[in-house]
C-alpha cells in the first residue's frame, strides 16, 4: 500500500489505516526503529514485559540466588533489635 507523508508541524506523518492497526495490534503508544533503511512500527511494550515469566523460570532453575556474597558491614559487627 502506497501513501504520502504530511506535514506536522516540522516533522512528517503517515496516516495508517484503521484496519491495518487493528491488524497490527497498535493502540496509543508505539515504538520506532530504523531497520536497514526502512522505518518499523511496533505495539510499544511496557518496560518490564516478561519479567515474571523470567524470574519463575529461574526460579523452577534454581538459578534465583544471590550472584555474590553478602558483604559485611559495621551494622553487622553490632547487636541490633527491631522495635
């Protein structure tokens, strides 16, 4: 499908049509990226997508502990209570 940019402002725009977004999955927010001199549009993810599937997967792994060792420090070396 052919279409020409607009003018907005000082930038251009490309007018989608209604059934290619819904084709597309694009709502509101998307995001940009020059892919070997062509522009991609893709549905924008929220920033940690997937990190829950990640961190059960480590989990069923084993691989869920810390990567160091504590690191000790004065508060340590001292008796202490919680009030």
């Amino acid at each position: 499908m052919k279409t020409k940019l607009v003018r907005i402002g000082n930038s251009r725009g490309v007018r989608i049509p209604k059934p290619l977004l819904k084709q597309a999955g694009l709502a509101d927010e998307v995001e940009l990226r020059v892919v070997d001199e062509s522009i991609v549009i893709e549905a924008a993810r929220s920033p940690r997508a997937g990190w829950a599937e990640a961190a059960r997967l480590l989990r069923e792994r084993g691989e869920d502990g810390l990567l160091d060792e504590p690191t000790p420090t004065r508060f340590d070396a001292t008796e202490w209570e919680w009030e």
